[in-house]
C-alpha cells in the first residue's frame, strides 16, 4: 500500500529556507530522492492534525493567517441567512464585521 506522505518539521524548514520549489519555467519541481526520504507517514502524525489536515483537503478549511476561531452566540435567522447566501459565508460574516467596525470607529 502506498502511503500518503507529508514533510516533517525540520524537511519542511529546510526547503521553505531554499525558496527552490519551481523549476526556470515556474513549474513545481520534482522532489529529490533525499527529501523522499525525509517525509514522515502521514498516519505519524497526531490525529487531530489528520483531522484538519483532510478537512482541509476536502475544501471544509480555509487558511487564513490573521483568522482566531471563536464562539458567539447570533441569532439563527442571521446564520440562515449567510449559509444561504454559498460556501464560504463564513468569511462574509467576518467582512461585514469588519464593514461595521470601520463606519463605526472610536472617536
């Protein structure tokens, strides 16, 4: 069986510090026979980030670094209304947060 694979922490270090991931074209390179065998099993990993990491693949995470998971109450008829607007209605209730805040500034 053949086992998906993900960097470990000091492989994936070392080759974000080279900034060589594309070949002259702009392509994504092939990874080296050393850097292989440097991956850890993806089933060596904690089973929480296993979790997240194929949520992400599935599409159900986005990435965003300045973003803090947190827990609000708002009313249901709110929530209705931005999941019926599409994916991702998630990050709409984040712009008109923000959309609030600026109009309404500390003086």
């Amino acid at each position: 069986m053949n086992e998906k694979r993900v960097w470990s922490d000091e492989s994936a270090d070392e080759v974000k510090n080279t900034g060589d991931w594309t070949d002259d074209e702009g392509e994504v390179r092939e990874l080296t026979d050393d850097e292989i065998k440097r991956m850890k099993p993806f089933s060596s990993l904690p089973a929480d980030l296993q979790t997240k990491l194929r949520e992400i693949q599935k599409g159900n995470v986005v990435i965003r670094p300045d973003e803090e998971q947190v827990s609000i109450p708002v009313s249901r008829s709110v929530v209705e209304k931005f999941k019926a607007s599409g994916e991702d209605w998630q990050a709409r209730v984040d712009l008109a947060l923000r959309e609030w805040l600026d109009q309404h500034k500390a003086s």
